[in-house]
C-alpha cells in the first residue's frame, strides 16, 4: 500500500446552516498537497467572490492508503486534469 494526501475544502456561508465539503485529488507526497491546497483555496474564493458570496474556507491534507494498482489507473488521467493522482 502507497500513502496518498488527499486534499479536502471545508466551506462555510453566513446563511446556510451546513459545512460544505469538497474533496480534491490525491498527491503522493505531503509536500505536493500543501503547494495545491494554497492554489486551491484561492481558486475557491476568486470564484465565491465572482458569484458575490461571502465564504469562510479551510482546507486540510490528509493522509490516507490506496493500493498501487489504483494509482497506476488514475495516473493516466491526472496527467490531463493536473489535480493530483
């Protein structure tokens, strides 16, 4: 098994009662996640802001494990959208 971060938005609007959650890719190093999630945030708020919302984010990198086949399938794919494995 290969350690993969996985890179999770939380979202907050003054006026809806929930935490919205979002999930983005996989990275496999912890290093990677964090240079994304900065990226990642910010790209969240441009387009809140865009849509005249006001939103609270945090976003976090968490570690979790996938079998090696999986990565090897969803590498081809990442290549083209750049989000992660």
């Amino acid at each position: 098994m290969v350690i993969v971060w996985f890179l999770m938005a939380l979202m907050s609007y003054p006026e809806l009662p929930g935490v919205m959650y979002k999930g983005y890719g996989g990275f496999l190093s912890m290093k990677e996640c964090e240079e994304k999630r900065i990226l990642i945030e910010n790209s969240i708020a441009q387009f809140e802001i865009e849509r005249g919302n006001t939103v609270y984010i945090e976003t976090y990198c968490m570690e979790f494990k996938a079998f090696e086949s999986q990565l090897r399938k969803k590498d081809k794919k990442s290549k083209a959208t750049n989000l992660g494995v």
